[in-house]
C-alpha cells in the first residue's frame, strides 16, 4: 500500500515545458497578434517583452497548468510570471 505525501510537489506537479502555448496580443511586426510556440519559448518571449506588453499578454498552454495548488486554462501578468520563476535554466535538458 502507497501513502499520499501533499507537501508542494503537489501543488505544482512537473511542468511539461514542450507542450504547444499561445502567447497572445504579443508584437508581431507592425500588429499584436497570437504566436503559437512551446510553452517554455513563449514564457522566455514574454519576460523579453516590454511592461506595456507583459500586461497585455494572455498565455494560453495546450492544457491547463496546476500552479501552487490551482489549475490554469489561461494566464497573464502575475500568472506568467510566476510560471517564469519556473522556467528550467538554458543548460538543462527537456
């Protein structure tokens, strides 16, 4: 028999960072437009964005993200940043 641990592993499961992400109302030449990319690319282009637009953009991941116990279909500003405090550093693998 296996007991249940809910310590902060639970809360925030393992993030799939390969999954498919939109990352909304975002610059894109002369329009803000949806780019579709991996959930960790579009994390990375929205902390390269200025403040104007990191407020403005919508990221939406291929599936819901369980963040500190809460489910995510979508998420902006403090939701993104957040999962960017997440992000594997560039030297890890996957």
């Amino acid at each position: 028999m296996t007991e249940a641990t809910w310590g902060d592993d639970a809360k925030t499961p393992d993030i799939d960072w390969r999954m498919s992400a939109a990352l909304e109302n975002v610059p894109r030449g002369d329009e803000d437009l949806t780019e579709v990319t991996s959930l960790e690319r579009a994390v990375r282009d929205w902390k390269a964005l200025d403040t104007e637009h990191r407020n403005a953009a919508v990221l939406t991941p291929e599936r819901p993200l369980q963040i500190d116990g809460a489910s995510h279909a979508s998420l902006s500003g403090d939701g993104i940043a957040a999962l960017a405090e997440r992000l594997p550093s560039a030297n890890d693998e996957g």
